[in-house]
C-alpha cells in the first residue's frame, strides 16, 4: 500500500489569533536574505579582510600552527638540561652556515687560475666580507665538535635504543656528510696549503678496501688533480652535501617528534597510571592470588598467613598440640 506524498494545501481559515489550528507545524527555511548574509560572512572569513593578518591567511591554507604545536609545544621528559640543546644547536649552525655561503658564492670563482684571487678580493675589498668569510670558516669546525658531542649525549644517554635505531642510523650518516663537507669546502681557496692538504686527504681515502680506489678517483675527477677536480668539489659542496644533509635533516626531526624525548639515565620512571603499589611480603608465607573482587592483594599487615589470623581470633595454632594432636592449655 502506497502512502500519499505530502503536498502543500491551500490557505485555510484562520483562528483570531492569526494561527490555523488545523494546519501542519512546517519548519521554515532561511530566507533569501539570510542566505545573502550567510554567502558574505563565508566570503569574507575565506578573504584577505577575513583573515585581518597575512598569518592568518597562511595559517587556513597550510595549517602553519598545527606544524609550529607539533614542533615546538610537544612534552619533555623530565630531568632535560642544556645537553639537550645540542642538536638544535648544530641545526642552527648548518642554517648559518648556508646562509654565509650563498653570500661567498656571491663572489666565488671556481677557476684553477681566479679562484684564490677572488678570495682575496672578497677579503680585502668587499664590505663585510672577511667577516662573512670568517663566520663560514669558524662555523665549519664548529658544527663538527657540536654534531660529535650530540651524537655522544645520545650514545650516553641510550637516546640510540629502541625504537630510535633509525634515527641512530640517520644520525651517523649526517657525520659522514658534514666531514665531506669540510673536505670538499677545504680546497676552495686552491692555495698551496689547501691543495696539499686535499692531496693527502685524497690519498688517504684511496687507502681504503674495495671502494677507496673507486672513491678518490671520482673526488679527483680523473687520475691526478686539475681544474676539473676543484669544479667537482664545489659542485659536491655548494649543492649535492648540503642537499642531502638538508633532506636527513628533515627526516631526523620527523623521528624527533613522532618519537619524543628520551629521559635521562639517572631520572627513574613513573609509575604507570593503574599499577598497583609494590608490598613487602614475608618470605617464606603462601600468599593467595585471585582475580576476584574480593581477592586479598597481599599478606596481611602483621605478615602472617592463616597462622596470624588464628592468633587474632585468639585460637591457638597448631605449633601448641600435644602428641596426639590435641591442643594443649
């Protein structure tokens, strides 16, 4: 049996007040106006004028403040001291250290012939630019004593265990690539220290078994040392090494967040929520375990067994039976 659809009736009487007792209560919808209003509002909120400040404007786009809460207002274990600062520390030694070196390449000319001069002349004759070149000299040894004194916190502190192994492994290989780093940025300069120095290094690293021949020969861009050879390492130093490492970066503080902090070996871990309190129990004393309700949780207090109990109740225990097992007064 088919129901009837509804369909709208026609005005009917109404009563004095205005209302029609016989008509159904309909819900009205928003009227023409209130859309309009409705229309700006959302028009206005997804806008420049809505937004009242470019942040704003970002933040909807790009959820910029759930990346800045999830990076910067995460829980630290208890016990964290400026060991902790060390890997943040060298990050910001890396960014300074990009930043100073894009200015240098500014005036750098990686040529056999003006390479040297054109260090003197960003020396010497450009405004700042001894400083520049100072900060990216000094910042290079210090991000190595910075990145082998975090990696040792982390070592000391077990920071290395699980389920951090991967970021363990990520971390060694970030030592690897800073140590390039230096290798390669030594030679720029292509004077006669700088030269030597890269031989030796180069002779070094074809000492190695299997690949070090293979390795020296690609650092050196052919059997012996030439133009080609300081073009290759400025490309390994300008763009190759700090691409990789910015990218390890970045993989090495996803792990940092997702996996949080870990505490320092001398501070002792809380309790779990729900654990039950440690007791002392009697050695020796049969303890009942049961996952009942009414389950006792441990020896009574005085440390007795049923024994104790028979001594409350003031009943003697059997210690005080006689030879034919009646208990003596």
């Amino acid at each position: 049996m088919k129901l009837p659809l509804p369909t709208r009736k026609k005005a009917s009487p109404v009563d004095g007040n205005g209302d029609d007792p016989a008509a159904p209560v309909e819900q009205a919808g928003p009227s023409k106006a209130e859309k309009r209003a409705a229309m700006k509002t959302a028009a206005i909120h997804h806008s420049a004028e809505g937004g009242a400040t470019a942040a704003g404007w970002v933040d909807q786009r790009v959820n910029a403040s759930g990346i800045y809460t999830a990076l910067l207002t995460r829980k630290v274990p208890k016990g964290t001291n400026w060991f902790y600062t060390l890997g943040s520390a060298t990050m910001f030694i890396f960014a300074m250290q990009a930043i100073t070196g894009v200015f240098l390449s500014m005036y750098y000319t990686p040529s056999a012939t003006q390479a040297y001069a054109s260090i003197a002349h960003l020396t010497n004759d450009v405004f700042m630019g001894e400083f520049v070149r100072g900060l990216h000299k000094w910042g290079a040894s210090l991000m190595i004593i910075l990145i082998f004194l975090h990696m040792a916190r982390t070592f000391f502190f077990g920071a290395y265990k699980y389920p951090r192994e991967l970021n363990w492994v990520i971390g060694v290989v970030l030592i690897i690539l800073t140590m390039v780093m230096g290798l390669t940025g030594y030679l720029l300069p292509f004077d006669q220290r700088s030269f030597w120095a890269t031989i030796v290094a180069n002779n070094i690293t074809a000492s190695g078994p299997v690949v070090g021949p293979y390795l020296a020969d690609f650092l050196r861009a052919g059997p012996d040392f030439s133009a080609t050879t300081l073009s290759r390492f400025y490309a390994l130093h300008m763009l190759a090494v700090p691409g990789l490492i910015g990218a390890l970066i970045g993989a090495h503080l996803f792990l940092v967040v997702k996996l949080g902090t870990t505490a320092p070996p001398w501070v002792r871990a809380a309790r779990p929520k729900g654990a039950r309190p440690t007791e002392m129990v009697a050695a020796g004393v049969p303890v009942a375990v049961s996952d009942g309700p009414d389950a006792p949780d441990a020896a009574p207090a005085n440390g007795a067994g049923p024994e104790g109990a028979a001594e409350e109740a003031g009943e003697s225990t059997p210690d005080d039976a006689g030879p034919d097992g009646e208990v003596s007064a």
